[in-house]
C-alpha cells in the first residue's frame, strides 16, 4: 500500500491518498480543504479513484468532497452516526469564517467490523467513537487510519459538541490492542506507530486520564 499524505486548509489536515500499486486503484481519505489542488494531486498519481471515506465529518475533513465528487462520481462513506455532523458542516464552517462548499449526501454507510477494499487490499472498519459520534477507524495492511481520535504523543478533544470523553476512552483501549508495527496516520501532524504510543504517549500509558471519563 502506498499511502500519500497531502496537508490541507488552515486547520492542517491531513488528508490521504491510499493506492494499491498491484491495482493502481486509489481511496482518498478525509479531503477536508482545498478541492482543486487534491483533484490535481489525483489525477497526478495516475491512480483509478474508486471512494471516498470520510473517518468523521468535522469540517476540517469534509471540506473537498465536492470538488472530489464533481470530478469523479465516486460513492462517500461514512458512519450513519456522523450524519448530524456531516449535514451541519456548513454551520460549522461559517463559525470559523471557512469557505464551504456543501457535500454531497453520502452514498453509503461504515459499520463496525466491515471490510473495506483499496484495489485488491482489504482494511477492516473500526468504530471508534469519543470525538465524534461517527468517527471510525480504518486498519489493515499494516496501517491505521485514525482520524482525530488519536495524535503523536496526544489525543482528539472531547469537549466539541457530540464528543464523548468515556467513549474515547473506550476507542484508545481498542487501538491498543492493534499490532505495535502498525503506522498510525491521524488527522493532524505527525505519523507514528501504535507501539511508541503504547510507550510514550501519557493517554495510553496510563500515566494521564481524559477529564471527564
């Protein structure tokens, strides 16, 4: 699996490119800001764009689905948890004083435990809720994509409106238990691995709790 990061918008969001060179077929993960530069990025890497998966619908992940889905009629996924979320985005981007274009309306829906595909790769879909209702993880291949649940060294906020801090809670204990070697790519900064966090990050050492579990 190749897996290309492209850093959007002004909450520097990471969005992903996934390809399965065997295939050359693509997934692009959470194009949260700047549609026309992913639409290049896309048509660039020379890949077959076959979906788009949303891990939570904050604005900062929502934000380039339509200029993605104007150019490639690709079917949306995502958690029908993340509805309310997903359908208030424009709400949420006059609040930060963001351009928005509303999405599309997804076309279909993650559950826990699917299996999902990037070409001939499968990845299993983790629910994984706490800073949003909806939010999933996706792992396989030796990855994981986990959205704003969990950052190098820190954890996803849990005081926005609909976030959980005991479900967080709850969805940390489960990343822990993924393969240490697993790469972590989250929605913000840096990529890390599950075992340094298991180390070094206080949330999963047990060296430091989330207010309000």
């Amino acid at each position: 699996m190749n897996v290309q990061t492209i850093t959007v918008g002004a909450f520097q969001e990471n969005c992903y490119l996934l390809v399965d060179d065997r295939t050359n077929r693509a997934v692009i993960v959470d194009p949260g800001s700047e549609g026309e530069r992913l639409v290049e990025a896309i048509n660039r890497s020379g890949t077959e764009l076959d979906a788009i998966w949303v891990t939570h619908a904050h604005v900062d992940h929502v934000g380039a689905i339509a200029s993605i889905k104007r150019k490639w009629d690709v079917p949306i996924y995502l958690h029908p948890l993340e509805r309310r979320l997903y359908d208030a985005a424009s709400r949420q981007a006059e609040v930060y004083g963001l351009p928005f274009e509303e999405p599309p309306a997804p076309d279909r829906e993650f559950a826990d435990g699917q299996t999902v595909k990037v070409g001939d790769r499968e990845m299993t879909v983790m629910h994984a809720p706490g800073h949003a209702p909806g939010h999933v993880v996706i792992h396989g291949d030796g990855i994981a994509l986990v959205g704003d649940c969990l950052f190098a060294g820190s954890i996803g906020r849990t005081d926005l409106p609909f976030s959980n801090p005991p479900q967080l809670a709850a969805t940390l204990e489960k990343l822990a238990q993924l393969p240490p070697d697993t790469i972590v790519y989250p929605g913000h900064g840096v990529e890390t691995t599950i075992g340094e966090e298991r180390l070094t990050n206080p949330f999963l050492n047990g060296t430091a709790r989330i207010v309000g579990r």
